[in-house]
C-alpha cells in the first residue's frame, strides 16, 4: 500500500521508559514499543487488539503528538507528527481513556470550549455544539454539570469533543472500558457509523477481542510493544484452517509436567499445533468433532483425564494464541508496565 493511501503510517517505533524502583538494564529502561509498524488506509477503523500493557496507549500518545518516541517515524494524513506536532493537531479528534471533559462545566460548556480552542466562531461553535449533542442525545442534559453525567453519557460527551473540529482522523483508545453492555453497544453503533456513514479514519484501541472482532475492518494485534500479526478479522481467523480444539486439564495437573501430554498428542494425525499453558490445551483439528474421542481416549490411556473439552470455530482468540504462544486472558499487563502509563500520563499533563 503506498504512503499516499495511508490516513496513518507509523515505522519503527521505539519507546523505552524509565521507571523508579525498576532495576536499569542494557537498555536503559523499560521498553513499551519495540519497533512498531501500522499503515492505516483512509476511511476505515482500524483497531489496535492487545492486553493492556502491550503498548497500545503509547502508540496513540506517539501518534496524536503528546509524546515522543525513542526513534522511528509516524505521519498523520501526510504530516510528520515529530516535525510538525501542532498541525498534526488540528486534523486530528482525540477520545482518550480518561475523560477530558470538565467536570465543573455544562456539556454544552465543554464543546463550546473545545470549539473555541480549535479557532472556530462563535455561531459557527454554538450551531455545531447543539448538532453534536442533538446526535448523541444529550440535548436534554446540555445544561448540566457534567460530574452529574453516568458514565455512557460521559464517554457519549467525550466523542461528541473529539469530533468538534471535524478531524479527518478519530483516535478512540479504549472508549467502551467500564460501560455497561447497553452503553457498550450503544458506542458500538456509533463507532460503526463514523467510518461507514461519515467516510472518517478511526483507529480503536481495545482489549476486547469482540469489539475488535465487531468493528475493525482491518486490526493488528499488538503484543509487548510489536505488531505480531494484521489482516482483516475474517483474514487472520482463516488462517487458522479447521477446527480449534480446547480440552481443560484437572486442577490436579496444575504445575505438573506439560510433556506427557505434549507427547500424547504429538503422536495423534488428528490434531495439529498443540500449544499448552498452564491446564488449558490447545490443538487445531480439520474435523473437531471425530478429533474429541480420540483426544479423550489417548488422554486416559496416559492416565490423564481431562476435565473439560470443547471444540470452536477459530476465533481471534486463537489467533492470539497462534502467534504468541498463550491465550489473550493469560497476557497480563506487567506492574512496571503501568508504571510506566501512568508516568508518561502524569509527563503529558504537566
């Protein structure tokens, strides 16, 4: 795809923070991205799927100018967001995972400002406010403080903000954590609609595999601060030809040897790529169905009696698993980590 395709193009990204209490090592820190690549065409959302820790966030921070990489490049519609951070500004929307509404203010009060902020005149910001709370439904509450606000209203209010301004490109980073499923799939809705109805670039940053599944027509998963795969949903899913097959070990097995079973299986044509971790087994199958039995059977006749099984259709679930080694639930967001975060977003707000 050429650079000229691209609403976003990120290159070798490198960012390593420092963090207090954490031991130095040769690199002088601890790395969040490790050589990040995307390339985002115009028009579409683009989602970013990983744990939290992966280096998600700071890829959105890199790219929306509020903070700088170790080395590597990024452009946002063309514009180099290193050289030029101030006009990478005014084509962007930003809807970050804390709210950045004043608590102490109207809703109303807010895009007002935010307008105000952006250089647009007053008939223009006031006509475009009461249009933004109209389509997200909070006319009636425009008057309001917004500390008054539930959350779903509070993250409605925020992407109203970020769209203010019209940007070309929306960045959302995690915008549905911590709402109900009916305000999930209320934001759902929306998101879907920016990029079908409006022609706008989103990139979504999520840690839930069915938003990610739902909403990006095209995703890269992200892991300890690299891209381990991309492709369209349906794409990275359909690489992973037949079956999956999950069988759950006893409790009794915890911490014991994973070999015997890796033997066992190795051993059966049925299945193919078996991954281990921890008591939850993982294989691929052409045919999962006439797979269980023998499984099952091969299983007891080592002495191993499984405590569960189930067979799927792939999921991105799987392909996490695929390309990294353990399943997305076992992926923990490390504690120097979030450290880390929340130095950078404590740096950012000063």
């Amino acid at each position: 795809m050429s650079s000229h395709d691209c609403a976003i193009e990120a290159r070798h990204l490198v960012k390593t923070y420092a963090v207090p209490g954490i031991r130095q090592g040769k690199k002088h820190g601890i790395r969040a991205l490790d050589g990040l690549d995307i390339s985002v065409p115009r028009g579409m959302i683009y989602g970013l799927l990983g744990p939290n820790g992966a280096g998600k966030s700071t890829t959105v921070k890199i790219l929306t100018s509020l903070a700088r990489p170790d080395s590597g490049t990024a452009r946002v519609e063309g514009i180099d967001v290193l050289a030029r951070p101030g006009q990478v500004r005014h084509v962007i929307g930003v809807v970050a995972q804390r709210s950045g509404a004043d608590p102490t203010a109207t809703g109303r009060e807010n895009l007002i400002l935010q307008g105000r902020l952006y250089g647009m005149r007053t008939g223009a910001v006031r006509a475009r406010a009461d249009e933004l709370l109209a389509h997200f439904g909070l006319t009636e509450a425009a008057g309001r403080l917004v500390k008054t606000y539930s959350g779903g209203m509070q993250r409605r209010l925020d992407v109203a903000l970020g769209l203010m301004h019209r940007p070309a490109v929306l960045f959302l980073d995690e915008p549905t954590t911590g709402l109900d499923p009916e305000s999930r799939a209320a934001m759902w809705q929306e998101i879907a609609r920016l990029a079908g109805g409006e022609g706008m670039t989103v990139l979504l940053t999520t840690h839930y595999l069915e938003e990610a599944d739902r909403l990006a027509s095209r995703l890269a998963i992200v892991d300890r601060g690299r891209v381990v795969t991309s492709g369209t949903p349906d794409e990275l899913k359909g690489e992973l030809h037949g079956d999956a097959v999950h069988v759950e070990l006893p409790a009794s097995w915890d911490g014991a040897d994973p070999s015997l079973v890796r033997r066992v299986l190795a051993g059966l044509p049925a299945v193919r790529d078996v991954v281990i971790a921890g008591r939850d087994v993982s294989a691929r199958s052409d045919d999962g169905a006439a797979a269980v039995p023998v499984v099952l059977a091969e299983l007891q006749r080592a002495g191993v009696n499984a405590a569960s099984v189930a067979v799927a259709r792939p999921s991105l679930d799987d392909v996490y698993l695929r390309h990294t080694g353990r399943r997305y639930s076992e992926s923990e967001t490390p504690e120097h980590l979030e450290q880390a975060n929340e130095l950078e977003t404590t740096e950012v707000s000063k």
